[in-house]
C-alpha cells in the first residue's frame, strides 16, 4: 500500500466535488468505513466523469495517507 499520497491533493467531501466538477481530477480516493450516503454524490460524479476510484480501509487510513492528523471520507488528486 501507498504510505502517503504524492503530488497535489484536495481533502474532503465538499472540495473534492468542487475539484471534480471543475474537471481537475485524475483519481478518487474514499474510505470504506465512511458514511455511504455522505460519499455516494462524490462517487455518482467520479462515475460519471471516468475516474479512477481507490478504496481505503478507514477515514484514518485516508487521512495518514493524505498527510494530515485527523480522518478523510474522501480525497483527490488533482491532474498535474
């Protein structure tokens, strides 16, 4: 598994939505454990834009791996 996500990110449900409608995003990261009806419009978007969606264990997990002390439903790494 990746220790720490490289390169540019966006952090959180409502930047990640606003990262993949102004068409910045080359993939999706989302925590298993977070609340399905929290993530589901981000992963409805990520669908429908064609991007690659990576599962994490936890929000915690999402979080380490996005360098930051405190859990991520979702995150985004944004095209160069």
């Amino acid at each position: 598994m990746v220790e720490r996500l490289l390169g540019k990110k966006v952090v959180g449900i409502k930047q990640s939505l606003k990262a993949i409608n102004n068409d910045e995003v080359k993939s999706l990261y989302v925590a298993s454990d977070a609340d399905i009806k929290l993530i589901e419009p981000v992963l409805k978007l990520a669908q429908q834009n064609s991007l690659e969606i990576n599962y994490v264990k936890t929000m915690k997990d999402l979080g380490k791996l996005c360098g930051i002390d405190v859990g991520a439903a979702t995150a985004v790494l944004l095209k160069d």
